[in-house]
C-alpha cells in the first residue's frame, strides 16, 4: 500500500459519519496492543482557541528538549499535518505502513470504526513508535465520547473557551456543551479551563471536584494588552510581563495566557520548562488559518473562524489590527450560524465576495451574498474561489484596503492556492508566493 492508497481506505469509511462512543476505538486499539498506553498526554478540548493552544504547547515543549507528539485536526493542507513528531508531520511512507497495518483489524471488527477513530488509532501508534515524551492531543468533537477520549488520565485536562457548536450533537445550551467538553476529566488530572463563560465554568469546576481533580482558569482580567498588530501581540498576564504572541489575532493573548496556566501545572507535576523556553515557544508557534498574515501591502488575511464566537473574535482583531474597513471574502456551511456571522461582519466589511465552500454541507454563494445584501453590504456570489479571490484581492488593490478571507477551514486550500497564483502572476503592491508570511515570519 502507498500513501495515496492509504489515504484512499481512510477516507472510504467516510461514510460512517460521525457515531459518539468509545467502545470502537477502544476494540480497535486493543487489536493493535493499546500503542496509547504509557504515553503521556496533554488533551485539550473547546470550542475554539484548541488548535492555537496546542500549537502554542508544541512549540514550548519542543523548547524545552522535550520530544512532542502532537495530533490536531482537520488538516489545512495535506493530510499527514494531523499528526506530527517535533514539528514534522507523519511522512507518506509511514503512515502508508500503518495503514497497512491497521486495516487488517479494522476490517475484521463487526462494528468498523469511523475515519477519525481510524486516524486516532493511527496517531497513537505513530506516537508511540517515536517515543514520544509527550503528546499534545486535541479532541475531534466535545469530548466525553470522542475517540481520543480512551486515554489514560492525562497530565493535564485543557478546556478552551466554550460556544455553542454541534449543537445537533452536543446539545442546546453552553451549559450542555460545556458537560460533554468535562468529559474529557479523569480522577486527579489536574484541569485548566480557559474560556470566559462563567456557567461553562462552573459546570467543568464541579466536574474536576468530581474527580478529585485540582482547578485552574485563566485569568482573563489579569491580561494586559501592551501591543497588537497584524504581526502579533505583546502583552503582560500578572507578574508575567511583556510576553510576545507571533500568532496574529486579538484573541491569542487569551489563548497564550491558558498556555501559561498549563505550563504552571505541568511545573508542579515535575516537567522542566523554563522561563525562557515558555517565552520563546510561545513567540515562535506557527498556526497556519488563524488570523494567518499572506501579505502586507495591502494586508490579506485568511481566519478559519466558522462560528459566532469565532466570528465575534475575529471582527475584534479587524477593528484592533487593521483599523479600517475589509474587503471581506467569506465561505461557510449551511449548518452553522450564518446570518448572526453575517451581522457581525457587517460592521467591519465595505463589501463582500461570496463564495462556496469545498464541502458537501457548504452554503452556496449566491444565498450568502444575498444574506449579507440583506445586512446592507455590497455583495457578489462567484461559481469558484479562485474567481472569487482574484476579484476580491483586486477590489482590495483599487481601494487600498484590507482583504480578510473567512467563513470555513475547508476554504483554506484552495483559497492559498489561488492567492498564490495570483502572486506568481503579478507583483503589483505586494509580496511573492514565495515570501507569503505566516504572522510576520517568512516561511
């Protein structure tokens, strides 16, 4: 089996959909020899904010000397980013071998598992063949029956800020989500929360009381912003002073603090991180998708933001970073809060160009373009994102504006690719493909 070949049996049982429990995982892995036993794991759960976490975490631990595991999704671009080792993703040779040796047990279970129990099987055997001294785990979707949940008590329980999402799976209020989220809590795991919602909050410290498990949330008002700017943050959280976020967006500042308070706990635990390597690790984390710097002049900008709460975060560090009105172009899902997306985008976009989304769930551009008309913004629906790019970007050049493209991860691709084209094409006010930045650092 070669790697195009793996990825092809992975994602066939795509049509399993997603099918909450734990019990095809935990089969699963017990044919392959348990591979998660004996790792350690940091596992993070949320809304939103997980992935920069994790990323932020990476980069610290790698800092620190440790050898880190780290497993995320969906990927932005190539598959194999779901699960890397010191910051290098799985390459294609290994994972057509574990795949290779996975799909003889998957195959034979009566009750096969799903693509992500698939993948997190997978992950773990990767992670344990590299001796990995630590694993960065983020969960799939909420958190008490996801797959990466058949752990061992983790080092540390991270709980992200929470919003309502999924909510035909996790249910109708935060109160309920946050309870699917606490899910993920085992006896004496130490757990970090770090979202603002205060109901959320009380539902995920009951839960560590519980477990016997002791709790931290981050302080958001001991968060003092010094600096924000489309390549990065500096800012003070306590007697922590002048910490540098290369990730862009006003919202890392909260993210980096939560960071903060799991490497705290981690310390206590006997991990060795020092103050430098928290520091360093936490300027140097790459996160492609969010609030990712392209170019400067004019600024363009890709956000995977994809519901309110993100949307909310996201037009914040608009208004903090750019300063002026977007040219805005936007993809998204039919299932998520689209027109509430829409009114908060309102106010921070001079016009915008709607396009559709890579999915089978996407919303078509025509009907968003005529959400956002409604929402009195000038709109355009295009038939493909590369044409919708090309227009926005030269839209963006005429006015001399800020271009900021949002709305799905699923757009990422293909809204990268034809940026870069665009780039390859022209060099008028602006960088080369080649020079494209992920927050201010050339990659």
């Amino acid at each position: 089996m070669n790697c195009s070949e793996a990825l092809e049996y992975i994602h066939s049982v795509v049509w399993r959909g997603s099918r909450p429990g734990l019990s095809r995982t935990c089969e699963l892995l017990e044919k392959l020899g348990d591979p998660q036993n004996g790792l350690k794991f940091i596992h993070v759960a949320g809304t939103n904010g997980k992935g920069s976490v994790c990323a932020m975490l990476d980069s610290v631990l790698r800092e620190a000397g440790y050898r880190v595991g780290l497993y995320t999704s969906p990927y932005i671009v190539r598959f194999n980013e779901r699960m890397q080792v010191d910051g290098v993703p799985i390459s294609d040779e290994e994972l057509a071998e574990l795949t290779t040796l996975v799909r003889p047990f998957a195959d034979s279970m009566s009750d096969p598992p799903t693509e992500f129990e698939l993948i997190t099987a997978l992950a773990f055997l990767y992670f344990k063949r590299h001796g990995c001294d630590i694993v960065v785990l983020e969960v799939g979707m909420g958190g008490r029956l996801d797959s990466t949940n058949v752990i061992e008590p983790p080092l540390v329980s991270v709980i992200t800020g929470i919003a309502l999402d999924h909510t035909a799976i996790l249910g109708n209020t935060v109160a309920e989500i946050a309870r699917e989220k606490a899910g993920i809590i085992k006896a004496g795991s130490p757990v970090v929360y770090g979202g603002r919602d205060d109901i959320a909050c009380g539902v995920i410290r009951r839960k560590a009381k519980e477990a016997g498990s002791s709790f931290r949330r981050t302080a958001i008002n001991g968060i003092k912003v010094r600096s924000c700017g489309i390549h990065g943050t500096v800012f003070d959280y306590g007697s922590l002073k002048n910490v540098s976020v290369g990730l862009c967006g006003s919202y890392q500042p909260e993210n980096a603090a939560t960071v903060i308070e799991t490497v705290r706990t981690l310390r206590r635990g006997g991990w060795r991180i020092s103050p430098s390597a928290l520091r360093k690790g936490i300027a140097d984390a790459v996160w492609p998708a969010r609030f990712e710097l392209l170019a400067e002049n004019p600024p363009v900008v890709f956000d995977g933001s994809h519901n309110v709460q993100g949307v909310t975060a996201a037009t914040e560090s608009i208004k903090q970073t750019l300063g002026a009105k977007v040219v805005l172009l936007m993809g998204v899902l039919a299932d998520k809060d689209y027109r509430d997306m829409v009114k908060l985008l309102a106010g921070v976009a001079s016009e915008a160009f709607a396009v559709t989304p890579p999915s089978p769930r996407a919303l078509g551009a025509k009907e968003l373009a005529a959400v956002f008309a409604g929402n009195g913004v000038k709109a355009r629906a295009f038939d493909s994102i590369p044409a919708g790019v090309n227009a926005a970007l030269k839209r963006a050049r005429a006015l001399g504006a800020p271009l900021v493209m949002l709305g799905s991860l699923y757009m990422y691709g293909g809204v990268k690719a034809a940026f870069d084209t665009c780039f390859t094409h022209t060099n008028s006010g602006c960088q080369s493909a080649q020079t494209a930045r992920f927050c201010g650092r050339k990659i």
